[in-house]
C-alpha cells in the first residue's frame, strides 16, 4: 500500500487577518493595515470566514484569522488550507 500523495504547497505566502478592538468598533488589519472597521465583531468575521475559505477553494491561497479578545490578547486562530495533518501515514 502506498501513501496518499499530497499536493505541493502553493507558492502564495499565508494572508494573516486580525481582528481586534480600539475604542468602541472591531477593525481588520492585513499586514498591520486597516482594511475595514464595524460597531460588533462577528460583523467582521462572518464574511472574513467565507473569504477565506473561497480564497483557499478556488485559488489556493492560503490564511489565517486571529481573533483577539477586547483585551487585546489572541483568543483563537482559524487557519484555512496547508494545514499539516495530525493523522499517522
């Protein structure tokens, strides 16, 4: 039995989006740049979601999201596409 064959990695470097809270709205940076602000975050987040996995669908460029608490602190991370597979062979 030979092993599944993985695709080569595509050469498009990882986008990271943040999204964090400065005052009263939620803003998205890319490369420490403001792309867009909201009153709530899920307003963000929600169509930061379908963009990422369409990204990675159609075009095979890779991203992540971190989210990051009103405190500033990273609360969670969502990566899409070249994740590494945690199952043996």
């Amino acid at each position: 039995m030979t092993k599944k064959q993985t695709p080569p990695l595509p050469d498009f470097p990882r986008t990271n989006y943040h999204v964090v809270k400065i005052g009263k709205r939620w803003y998205l940076k890319v490369g420490g740049e403001v792309i867009d602000s909201k009153p709530a975050q899920r307003d963000i987040v929600r169509p930061l979601r379908i963009h990422c996995t369409q990204m990675w669908r159609v075009c095979r460029v890779p991203s992540e999201i971190w989210l990051h608490g009103k405190d500033g602190q990273v609360r969670q991370k969502d990566s899409y596409g070249c994740d590494p597979r945690e199952t043996k062979g």
